[in-house]
C-alpha cells in the first residue's frame, strides 16, 4: 500500500533509540523495533519503511526534547529528514491512574501526536544561541557550586562551635576576613584552609565567567535586545541575555500570557463538573528561565514605589523614550503589586514573587514583540 504521510515516533534514550510508524488511515502503531542510539539506524529504519510504504512516502519524525538536545534533530535534518522536537508539556497524555509506561508506548504515542498535531514543537535556537545558553548554565553549575561550598564552611563552623557574633550578614567582606583569621586545632585548621581554597577559586572563576557574559551580551546579535530587558528592575546582563537565547522567537508565544504559560508561571486548575479549584503554578516549560525571573522578581520587594537608582538609570540610558516610560510603568506596576498583596492581601512572600515573575514575563514578552504601547 501507497500512503502519502508516515509519521515515525522516536522514543530516544543514550543507549538506544525506539521506533514506530503511525498513519493516520491505520490509525494505530505498527513496526516497533528498538534499535542502538545512532541516527544511521534511523535512516535505515525510514529505508525499510519504504519497502513497504511505498518509495514515494513522506516521513516525519519526532523525539521528546530531552537528554540529547537538538543533535538528533540536526544529523536527520543533514539528510535531509522532516524532524521535529515535540515539548513533553504539549503533549497528549494517558488518562487514567493506573499507566503502564514503555518505550513502544512512548514511541507510540510520540507518532500519534504527530500525526494528529497534539503538541507543541520546540524552538530550534541558532548555532549561535546554542553555545551562549551552554556558556550561561555553565556559569549557573558554578554558582551552585559556590553555594554548596559556603553552606559546607558554614556548617564546618557550626559543627565546632565557631559563631560569627560580630553583627551584619555572612559572605561580607568582615565575614570572609573573621573566617580567615580562625586557628582550629589540629586538622581542622588544614580542613578549613581548603575549603577557603575552593571558595576562592570559584569566586574567582565566576568573576571572570561574568566578565565574559558582559562581553557576549554586547555582541552585534544580542546587544540592541539585552539594553532594552535590562531596563526592567532585576533584569541585568545575564538574566536578559538568558531569556533571550532560552525563549528564541517570542512572536512564537502570542499573546503575553501564552509566553509566562511557556515558562510554566500559570496556575494549574482542577475542574469537574461545577467545582473549580486553583493549584499551582504549572512549573511545566524551561526551569532555567522561571527561575531567573523568579530570582528578579525579588528586586520588586524592596524599595520605595516609583525610584529609581542610579544603575538602573544607567542601564536604560541610550534606549528609546517610549521604551523607557514602558519600562517605568511595569516597575512601578510591579511593585505597587507586590505590597499590595503582601500587606494588603496577607499573601506569603514566596506567592507574591512569583505573581510578579509571571508579570514581568509579560513585560518582557511586550519589549521584545514591540507591543509597548
């Protein structure tokens, strides 16, 4: 038999790959075969389809946004190969609360969304864009690093009684200074001494990683679009720079709402008949992002409504008087916003942020789709 369209599920893993074919005349799954993690087996599996769809078959295959990132795509797409990268968020679930999970099945069910156009497909960043968003997850892997390594000096000192009793925050320079100068007996003294080591380092490291960011975000591609996000309060070089390479096409997600959706910022809802109930937030879409503009969210809850500081300032200098006065409504917006629902409200400090996380999304979303009016 002769169909036009074959669409081919790929259930992908780092040590094998599953395939199936699903038209939409069968309306079913057919020809599972579980093959090693290679695209050459994927073309040779298309090759064995043509024996028996037809050589004149149409193919389209798609993956799960996962593990393997977009190389798959770009190895198929070289042969020229119709591939798409569905999001795992868009796609068509198995109901019920007793499922029975399988790489057949998920193969199965990756053609069927295909076929029947039950997702969203991921956006495919530029070369460019790929390595910036590899270069800034590397700089957040070694902030992590730097957070666990000052938890562990605090809970060293802890654990034998040495307790920083001079007043003000921990991490300040008096504070690094009073840990300097600690003289444990034996070898906790060595013990101490690497851990400052390692705190250095990673300090040092991260200094120079965020030097580079400056220098990747004023580049000819970025630049117009990073001074017109870090206009926003909490939003610098990094934070701008990130949403831009992560998102890609904002025009993608129209209109606003749909681009705080994207980042998994909304509500979930539980509905039944009459009864309607607000979860929440859906945390579905990229982590990476949600969690930056949650981290900016947090300048909104401080400070006096309207102020402006003399960075903030700075940074939107040289844009435009329009994009400008944008800027200042959502600011003021935003943390008018904010004590409303803390004092006004008695909403939890951690609820509110996220609210204006979700709103800020959508200020972005207006800046960089040009809807500023």
């Amino acid at each position: 038999m002769n169909y036009n369209t074959v669409y081919v599920g790929m259930d992908v893993h780092k040590e094998s790959f599953s395939l199936c074919s699903f038209t939409i005349e069968e309306d079913k799954a057919s020809h599972a075969q579980k093959v090693e993690s290679d695209y050459k087996q994927v073309l040779k599996y298309l090759e064995f389809l043509r024996t028996i769809y037809g050589k004149d078959a149409y193919f389209i295959c798609g993956y799960e946004a996962g593990c393997l990132g977009f190389t798959l795509y770009h190895q198929l797409t070289e042969h020229h190969v119709n591939c798409v990268i569905l999001a795992p968020t868009t796609m068509l679930q198995q109901r019920g609360k007793k499922k029975i999970k399988t790489d057949k099945r998920d193969a199965a069910l990756i053609g069927r969304c295909l076929a029947q156009h039950n997702y969203s497909p991921v956006h495919i960043p530029t070369e460019q864009d790929e390595e910036t968003k590899e270069y800034l997850r590397m700089r957040t892997d070694h902030k992590l690093a730097l957070k666990k390594i000052k938890q562990q000096i605090l809970a060293f000192c802890l654990r034998h009684n040495y307790r920083y009793e001079r007043g003000g925050s921990h991490w300040t320079q008096t504070h690094i200074k009073w840990l300097r100068a600690l003289t444990p007996d034996g070898l906790y003294k060595e013990i101490l001494d690497e851990y400052l080591l390692i705190f250095d380092h990673l300090s040092n490291k991260l200094e120079r990683l965020e030097q580079r960011i400056e220098e990747l975000g004023s580049r000819e591609e970025y630049g117009a679009d990073v001074k017109k996000l870090t206009c926003l309060l909490g939003v610098k070089t990094q934070t701008a720079l990130s949403v831009i390479v992560e998102a890609g096409d904002f025009k993608r997600a129209a209109p606003a709402d749909r681009f705080s959706s994207y980042l998994g910022l909304v509500s979930g809802v539980d509905s039944s008949g009459d009864g309607r109930q607000r979860l929440g937030i859906t945390k579905a879409g990229n982590t990476h992002v949600r969690r930056l503009l949650v981290e900016a969210a947090q300048s909104y809850s401080r400070g006096q409504i309207g102020y402006k500081s003399r960075e903030l300032k700075a940074r939107q200098s040289g844009n435009t008087p329009q994009l400008i006065a944008y800027a200042d409504k959502a600011n003021e917006r935003l943390r008018r916003r904010y004590y409303k629902m803390v004092l006004g409200q008695n909403k939890r400090s951690n609820v509110a942020k996220t609210a204006i996380a979700r709103e800020l999304a959508c200020f972005m979303w207006g800046m960089m789709t040009n809807h500023i009016a």
